[in-house]
C-alpha cells in the first residue's frame, strides 16, 4: 500500500518485522486493535530474517555467491539463530495462533552436546543414557540421582514437596552443595539442562534454575518418548514465524509496509507517543511497539552478541547428526571465558539448505574487541569451511516499561541458544501493553 494510502489514525504502529513485533502484531490484531505494521527493509524478519543466499552475500559484502553453493533460493539462513523448548512458552503461543492455521511444521533437534575437555559429550535424554555416560563418575552419579530425584517432585506452590530445602529462599549454590554435588556435576547441569549462559545464577533463587531444568525436562516428554532432545526448529527458518504471524495479523485487519520510510515519531508532553511520520503522511496512533534500532533514544546498551554462519558441506563430525546443539561451557574455553559458546548445526532436513549443504552458526556473549576469536572454540570444531560470516550486533534494553512514553519496545535477541527469553518478552509487552496477561485458552 503507497504511503499515501494509508489511514490517518491507528490504534497502534508496530515498527520492525522481528519474530518479537509480528507476535505482538498478531496478538494485538486478534485482539481487536487497528494495527499499522512498518519496516524500513524490504523483507520481514529483521534482525532475526531468513535469508536466501544472494542475500546474505550481499548483506555482508562478499559478492556474487560461488555457483557450486547451488540456487540462491535453496537457502534460509537465519541471521539469529536459535532453537525452540518444546514445551516452552514460544511454542504455546504458536500452538494457540498459527501452526494449525498455516500449516507451519517443526523438526526435532536430533541432539544437544556438551564439551569437556577434547571430548564432545551427548547431553543424555534417558535414564539408560545417563547411567552409560562418561560425564559422571559412579558416586557422582548417586548424587546427582538425588538431586534429581528431589528436584522432581518439587512443586514450586507446595511447601511440602520441598523438604529441608527452600529454593524460594537458598541460591543454586547452596541447593547444589546440599547434595554435595562436584564442580563438573554442577556444570553439567547449570549449563547443558538448566542453559545457563555464565555462572550469575548460582547466586540467585534456586527456584529460577529448577524451573529451567523442569522445562527441560518436559520439552524433552513432548515427542518421541523423550529421546532425542528438548529442541524443535521450523520448516524454512525462523523467518516463517515472523511470517505467519504477520498473515494473522493481516487477516484480522493490520496493514503492512515494508521498505517504509520511516520517519520522526511524535509525541506529547502529557501523553506520550502520538503518532509517526512514514514519507511525506503523518498517521495518529495511541501506542507504539517496535525493536529497539527504532527508538535509539530510549535503549540502553548492555553488551554485544558475537556471531558466525559457516557454510558447510559436512556435518560436525563429533556429533553425526543433521541438527545439534553443542555447548561449549566458559570452562572450557582457552582462554577461560565468562559466558559460554554456542554451536548450533542445521540440514538440508530442515529446508535451509540443498542437498549435501550444511550450517553451523557458532555464539556468545562479546567480551572482548577480537570476536572472531571468541568464537574460534565453536570454528574449531566445525572442520573445513566454505564460508564464514561474522557480525557482532549490540544488545539493548529499554530505558522504561512504556506506561508513560506509550513506547512498548522489544529487547535485543541474546547469545542463548533457545528462543525462551523471547517468549518472556513477547508476553511481558502484551501485558503492559494490555493490561491484561496473555489467555492461551481464548487465543481465537
């Protein structure tokens, strides 16, 4: 639709076509809000796209991709990539809005890793796995059966399911030292079931880390007998999220425009955000979300994110799967590193890639002004390489919640390897835009 064109007042301007906006689109629409959706691109996704080759060559200055990679449109290639929890928020939303609607479809993750030492260790799904994995030694073993044996039947709204132990008040550390858990035992856990990224929750409530394990644990009971892994990936990349939604949207009445001018956002005194000029047509609206390169003023920057996509023509040979996750824990880097290493691997199976192709995009958190080799634990692992693209994007948070400035804006996506923290956002905006929290039962 030209700008021209469009209406004069909205309930709402949602700015950036990142998974984080689209949902909130979708939900809003439904909701019955009058939604003008705007992207200064020209393809949705934003930060999080899915982009075929031509154009993630293009994005990062290399040229004319090599004709042996085969066709352009084979490839989806997630410029942020992360898997699902199964049983995690993000995938209730989904199962609430649009997977039926659309038809989207979900892989499996075919493994999840650790490293220690030189070894790549298959994080284990069952209990015939764990008790013939070398990451625990016989004893420890035993003790760690205890803990989980105890941090099963833990219910967090029952007092009596807790025993000696208050995980509302003790920290990780304290809970972990309980049942004289060793340093690599704690590791493991923090790390593989819990996907902590440093080592901060062991000071905070232990309640946050069960929680976590428990999603774990119920993401893996999902499918297949709890066998393979907690992770699922969408058909085509996570760009056909932020696309299904933004059809929601539409079919509830949002209008789109990408490769928008946008222009200056207006805003009063008392009230707040007003409105926002798109060309040469200013248009009311009595809210706006968005991502945060929208709102350089009303972010803070609280770090970096380190990236590398490689394109493959093998798997990760310590794994020998189509699709895995690796953790490399901070420990296990040289040199030692505050916040851990991610390597994610995705197949033809997934439709990201021709036939014989492979990506492995390896993460963490920037620590230092050499990203490159930050990342050089994950590269290492990967073998020969096509091609490698490395990006470091700032990670921002928003100075307010929105209640006054009417300016509901989204954070940046972390180093994680899971799209849970997203989920948190996605339903934290809905309510304070709202009011209301999100009613997974009412979605239609």
């Amino acid at each position: 639709m030209p700008e021209s064109q469009l209406e004069d007042e909205y309930d709402c301007v949602v700015l950036g076509t990142g998974l984080v906006e689209c949902v909130l689109s979708g939900l809003l629409s439904v909701s019955g809000h009058k939604v003008l959706h705007l992207d200064r691109n020209h393809y949705y996704g934003g930060e999080c796209a899915s982009l075929n080759l031509d154009t993630l060559y293009a994005i990062f200055g290399k040229g004319p991709p090599p004709a042996e990679l085969g066709k352009a449109e084979a490839y989806n290639v997630d410029m942020i990539p992360k898997f699902l929890l199964a049983d995690g928020e993000l995938v209730r939303i989904l199962r609430a809005t649009v997977v039926n609607r659309y038809e989207m479809q979900f892989m499996l993750c075919d493994g999840s890793f650790v490293k220690r030492g030189s070894q790549v260790y298959k994080v284990p799904c069952t209990e015939k796995e764990a008790l013939s994995s070398n990451l625990m030694g016989i004893l420890e073993k035993r003790r760690a059966a205890k803990f989980f044996a105890w941090a099963q039947d833990y219910v967090p709204d029952d007092p009596a399911t807790w025993g000696k132990l208050n995980p509302m008040e003790m920290t990780a550390r304290q809970i972990f030292a309980h049942f004289g858990l060793g340093k690599e035992t704690i590791e493991f856990i923090g790390h593989a079931l819990a996907l902590e990224e440093d080592e901060n929750y062991l000071d905070a409530r232990a309640h946050e880390t069960i929680d976590k394990i428990a999603l774990y644990e119920s993401s893996l009971s999902m499918y297949e007998g709890g066998t393979v892994s907690p992770f699922v990936y969408p058909l085509y990349g996570l760009g056909e999220m932020a696309q299904g939604f933004a059809r929601l949207s539409a079919v509830y009445g949002g209008t789109y425009r990408l490769g928008a001018s946008v222009g200056r956002m207006h805003f009063d005194a008392k009230d707040g955000f007003t409105g926002i000029t798109i060309g040469e047509k200013t248009v009311k609206a009595h809210f706006a979300v968005g991502d945060p390169t929208y709102f350089p003023d009303r972010v803070r920057q609280i770090g970096e994110v380190a990236r590398c996509i490689c394109l493959m023509d093998h798997p990760v040979k310590e794994t020998k799967t189509q699709s895995c996750q690796i953790i490399i824990p901070h420990t296990q880097c040289k040199p030692a590193r505050s916040h851990d290493v991610y390597v994610m691997q995705l197949s033809e199976v997934h439709r990201v890639v021709p036939s014989g192709k492979y990506i492995a995009i390896v993460s963490t958190f920037a620590e230092t002004e050499d990203p490159e080799r930050e990342l050089q634990p994950g590269i290492a692992m990967l073998g020969s390489v096509i091609e490698k693209f490395i990006s470091v994007s700032p990670l921002y948070k928003p100075i307010d919640n929105g209640s006054q400035s009417r300016c509901f804006i989204s954070d940046s996506y972390g180093s994680s390897s899971h799209l849970e923290e997203a989920a948190k956002n996605i339903l934290g905006l809905y309510y304070s835009i709202t009011g209301k929290h999100y009613d997974f039962e009412k979605a239609f």
